[in-house]
C-alpha cells in the first residue's frame, strides 16, 4: 500500500474521535456531467452548503445492470482526511509503516481497494464533507450524498436498491448512523442539502473500527446521535459487517462488541471480526478484511 497520502500525523490520529481542494458551490441536487461507465469523474458536486461536499465516482466497465454502489466515507477524527486517499490504491507487497511509539503515531487511512470492486462490478463513490469536528454535520453531508446518488442512479447506471455505505473510524460512526436511521424522519435528513423527499437509507453497511460510544465521540453526544436509540426490535435493519482491532487505542474494541450485540439482540444480520493485536487504521485491516468485506457485499446485494 502507498504511504503518500495515507500516513497522518501524530497529532491527527492522536485527536481522531479524541474530541477527537474544492471548487466553487453548486446547487444542491443538480446533477453534475454524466461520467461514461468505466470511468471517474472527480469532484462532483452533491450539496451547496459547504465547498467540501464534493463526490467522486468510480465506474464498473459497462455492463446491462445498473451497477450496485458503494459509498466509502473516510475517517479522520472530523478535521482531516479526503476522499482522494482511496485513489492511492493497494498493494499489498508493500512493507507495513513502523509500529507505532504511541497511541495513534504512524495510523494509515484503510479504504476499499477500487479496481478490485470496480473488476467485480461495483461502483463506489468516495465523498468528502464538512471538518467541522462535528459528526452530525457529516452525518447530514453523508446522508444529502446517498440521496443525491439515488436522484441520479439512472444517469450513473446505478441500482438505486442496492446502496452499501463502508467507512473506518469516525467514517465507520458514520455508515453506522446511516444504516440504523433508514427509513426514519431524524435530525441528520437536512432537506435544503440535496434532493428532499428521495431516501437516504443504504442496504449495507461495513464498518471498520467506528465509535459507537458517546466517551468516544467530540462534542456533547446525547442519545439522538448514538446508534442504539435507532436499533430496536422489529425495526428493518441492513446486515452490517464490523471488524476491529484488539489493540486499538482511540476506539476500545468493546465499541464493536457493543453494537454487535444491540444489533443481533435486535434481530439484525450483523458479523463481527475481531483482529488480535491490530491497532486503529491498522493495515492488517486492509491485508485480512477485504476479501471477507466482497464476500459480505456479494451475498448482500445476490451476485
């Protein structure tokens, strides 16, 4: 894996979820350019509230049917991170960066690896948002994305019932609210970002070392913004797939353990994979769960 671009600084990793180049605005909902199947098209516009709320789309090859998408949120703590990181690629023959000396030095971005779900058929927006340190603005920036997609499945051949949201970190806290508010009228659907009334739910959700905790999350974090309000019995819940680290050090590894539990006690589809000895942005997470998270999205969405 390259390390331009994905090794953050000390105090950057140190402050994820601690407390822890864009153009001009585009009106929300408008679509942007038509990108060709088999393409890119970068920085997309998705809402006008905030010159960060940009996309970009990577398209599958051409194929009859829509394209199922994947939605990857970064991580970052709320103040740093880019959509761009995803584009650095994987390699795996790649030495890992040195163990860290503390809590949170030498922490690497972990994100899906795009040729390969491109190769087997899917398309995957990476979204940037708002660095305010503030998760409810992300959750709204990510929410006005997923609905702006939906609007425009039929411009970017996308299957509009088959949307996964994947995210690590405070992206991971992220793609969790996504997946437990679906369907529900909440505080994060701001209706002036982008095409009001379209759905914002996602029908899969894999996350990677997401707080889930209120001690884990900046700001004043009441029961509105922690996922276990939104899991309840009977209420239709997308499967999610969790992975995190024993080891990690920003977000306790019972975070996962937490939600599992709250999920499958719900009666939800919900597999965790927990990593001995792995730390937070740990690249054994990209070395281990891929494969795993392919498999999760193909027995998902029935390919």
């Amino acid at each position: 894996m390259s390390l331009s671009g994905r090794v953050l600084l000390a105090v950057a990793a140190a402050a994820v979820l601690a407390g822890c180049t864009s153009s001009g605005p585009h009106t929300g909902g408008t679509p942007s350019p038509s990108a060709p199947a088999g393409s890119t098209a970068y920085d997309i516009a998705y809402a006008n509230k905030s010159p960060a709320e940009k996309l970009d789309l990577y398209l599958p090859p051409p194929a009859a049917e829509p394209a199922p998408l994947v939605v990857w949120v970064h991580g970052g703590g709320w103040r740093t991170g880019s959509k761009s990181v995803i584009a650095e690629g994987y390699d795996p023959s790649a030495p890992p960066p040195p163990e860290p000396t503390q809590c949170g030095v030498n922490t690497q971005i972990q994100t899906p690896d795009v040729p390969d779900l491109n190769a087997k058929g899917y398309a995957l927006a990476a979204i940037d948002y708002r660095l305010d340190q503030d998760p409810v603005a992300a959750l709204k920036d990510a929410k006005a994305a997923v609905r702006f997609l939906r609007a425009n499945a039929t411009k970017y051949h996308l299957d509009p019932a088959k949307f996964a949201a994947w995210g690590d970190s405070a992206g991971g806290y992220t793609v969790i609210m996504l997946g437990v508010t679906g369907g529900l009228a909440t505080e994060f659907d701001d209706p002036a970002l982008a095409d009001p009334g379209v759905s914002a739910g996602v029908q899969a959700v894999i996350d990677w070392f997401g707080p889930t905790d209120a001690a884990n999350l900046p700001g004043k974090m009441g029961p509105a913004e922690l996922p276990y309000t939104y899991i309840k019995p009977g209420r239709p819940l997308p499967p999610f797939m969790i992975a995190h680290g024993t080891a990690d050090c920003i977000v306790p590894v019972q975070s996962s353990r937490h939600l599992h539990d709250a999920l499958t006690e719900a009666g939800g589809q919900a597999t965790l994979h927990i990593l001995p000895g792995a730390q937070h942005e740990d690249p054994a997470f990209m070395r281990t769960q891929l494969t795993p998270a392919y498999a999760f999205l193909d027995q998902t969405f029935g390919r």
